[in-house]
C-alpha cells in the first residue's frame, strides 16, 4: 500500500486551515477537489482520516499522515536549499511549527529564532502550552519540535536537555497583609493564587512541597506569562515567577517571598529524527539561547 504524496498534503492543508473551504482557496482548487481527495486517501487506507467538524480534526490515523505529510514538506525545503532550489520553490518559505511553554516564549525563545530567521528561509507556527503537555503535540504530528519538561524521547524524536528555570513564590506587601501570609503559609490554603490556565499545576506543586492543601484555594486564570506577571505584580493573587519577572521587585520591595523551596522546572528540547538541517540549526540556536537564560541541569 502507497499513501499519495499529493493526497496526503491536501490532508495536510485542510486539518492546518480548518476547513475544506480554507484549504481549497490555499491550494488554489475547490472545495468538491479538496473532499474528494480527502474520501480518496480514505478509501485507499481504509480509514476515516478527519473529524468533519469546524474546525477540521485529525483522527489517529489522519495525524499519522499529517505527520509524513509535514516530514516529506520539511525534507523537500532542505533538498531545494542543498540544491540553490528554483525560482518558483524559493518564493515558498518552510513552515515549522513549534511547541513552547509560556514563561520560554516570552523570554528567550523568540531571540532564538530571529537568528535562524535571518539566516533561512522559514517561517514559524507558534502553539503555546504548558511544558508538560508540548510532547503530546509532537506526538499528534502537530509540532515537528517542542521545549517540553519530558526527558524521554516521544517515539521517532530526538531530544537534548536545555537547562532549568526556577521559580519563586512571590506576592505584594499588600497581599501578603490582606490575607495574613506568615511564615508558615498556611494561608495559602485559602488565599487566591494566579495560575495561567487550568492545567497549569505549578502554583499546586508549590502548596503540596509545604505541606499545604491546594484544593480550597481560589484561582484567578490569566493565560499569559506576562499578563500573569501583572496580576501578581498587581496584588489578585499571589504565584510562582521566574527571576527575569521578580528580581528587580524584590530588590525594591514591591513584591517579597512567601518562603518555601524553589520550584525548578527541567526544560528539554525534542525534535523529529529526520536529519533536516534547518530544524537542527533551529536546536542548536535554542541550546545557545537557553544555555544564557536558564541555570544549568544537572544530569
């Protein structure tokens, strides 16, 4: 059995668009093209390969051939860069998408591939989730590289170890006044912390090391790193920030530690094993970026 390159990058395109009609304005077709290809690639695998739903959704099986599908797309960019490519390829930059965790994405992530951007021809699909849950996406096939807190290769992937980011609970005098946070921290139990959606579990570990039951506690949720910043600069709650967020608060006072161990968050990069030049000198920028912003990982 055979899976149709051209097949395969129509499914592709709609699961990435969303939509059949999306998809087929990006390839310049039909939409009636578009799902008769797609019932075609169906039929030969013996397999339903989308959800019709808005959005489109992959199945198991579809995410298998979205993933070729991107693999096959990324090898032919660096096939056409090896080669000086042609006039009509090199006016199509490659698409990499990527999976980063909130705190990396604002900080040194985006540095990193601003030097790759400038020596390459690609352009960058940012998702952002939390570090735990990045791996899943390389597993779908959404993502051909993520920063993830998983040390274990995901299947098909290679994976290096980046550094640690380490976190320290942080609230303003004022809160900490308000609610009455002594030294102990039992407060915390019923005091409200800032958590940046409601996988994040960071604020939850920090409660658990001191022996604090993060069950009762109200949680404001502000889905990105700096906004979440504020509103712990702002006094909602209180939470776990990074140094490059709280260093110079600290210093001046307008936030203090509530006491308690760090948090250290390990931080790996994972990439697909396909010996794609361009996604290694997208790892390799990240690894120099990391190894200036995070403090260093014991292996």
């Amino acid at each position: 059995m055979e899976i149709p390159l051209d097949l395969a990058r129509t499914l592709a395109a709609v699961v990435d668009a969303g939509t059949f009609e999306a998809a087929a304005a990006e390839l310049r077709v039909t939409p009636s093209a578009v799902s008769q290809r797609v019932k075609q690639l169906e039929q030969r695998l013996g397999r339903v390969l989308v959800v019709r739903a808005r959005p489109v959704r992959a199945t198991e099986a579809g995410a298998v051939v979205v993933r070729l599908a991107r693999q096959l797309a990324l090898l032919e960019q660096d096939a056409l860069a090896a080669f000086g490519g042609d006039p009509g390829a090199s006016d199509r930059p490659a698409v990499l998408p990527l999976a980063v965790n909130a705190d990396s994405l604002a900080t040194w992530f985006l540095p990193a591939l601003a030097g790759v951007e400038r020596r390459h021809r690609v352009v960058f699909d940012l998702h952002r989730d939390d570090q735990d849950f990045t791996a899943g996406l390389l597993e779908s096939g959404t993502v051909m590289g993520a920063v993830t807190s998983r040390a274990e290769p995901v299947a098909g992937c290679l994976v290096r170890p980046l550094g640690v980011m380490r976190y320290r609970a942080v609230a303003t005098p004022d809160y900490v006044a308000r609610w009455s946070v002594d030294a102990d921290g039992s407060a915390l139990a019923r005091a409200p912390r800032v958590d940046l959606d409601r996988r994040d579990d960071l604020q939850a570990q920090y409660l658990h090391a001191r022996g604090i039951d993060a069950a009762g506690s109200p949680r404001h949720f502000v889905p990105a790193s700096n906004d979440f910043a504020a509103a712990v600069k702002l006094g909602l709650g209180w939470g776990l920030l990074p140094g490059f967020q709280s260093d110079a608060e600290l210093a001046d006072g307008s936030l203090v530690p509530l006491g308690g161990p760090p948090v250290d968050v390990p931080l790996h990069w994972q990439q697909w094993n396909l010996g794609s030049p361009l996604l290694d000198a997208v790892a390799e920028a990240l690894a120099q970026e990391a190894a200036t912003a995070l403090r260093p990982q014991r292996l």
